[in-house]
C-alpha cells in the first residue's frame, strides 16, 4: 500500500503477527487466571493489537500525515 492508495494503512496487524498472538494468548491467560476481567482483557488485547498493525502502517507511509478516515487527496 502506498500513501496514494485510496484505503489509508491498516491500523491493525496482520492475523500471523507473533506479537498479535502473543497479545491474544496473554489476555486469555489472564482472564483464566482471574488478573483481568474479560472487559479489561480485550481493551488490552485491542489496545496492543491495534499498536502492533499501526507499526507496519507508518512503514507504508512513512511520510503521511494522515491515519484515519480516508482522505480527499487525488
């Protein structure tokens, strides 16, 4: 994807990410083991999620201003 694409990058990282599943594994962990509720564990696992594809992202279009709803540029 580049920074004229009309999708901007995806805020969230690819299904395969280690660091996703690892995110995804901890929060059921700790759900299991009574450290976080449910509701605590997934804003954590989102919060995390979403920060890991936001990597990739700023990769694509390193010179982009723009994150978000898609732009009017031509």
């Amino acid at each position: 994807m580049t920074c004229n694409s009309p999708m901007p990058s995806p805020p969230f990282p690819s299904p395969d990410n280690a660091v996703l599943g690892v995110v995804v594994a901890n929060a059921i962990v700790s759900v299991r083991n009574g450290e976080a509720s449910a509701e605590e564990a997934i804003l954590h696992a989102a919060v995390h999620g979403w920060y890991e594809g936001h990597i990739p992202g700023e990769d694509e279009c390193p010179g982009c201003g723009f994150r978000g709803e898609l732009s009017n540029r031509s």
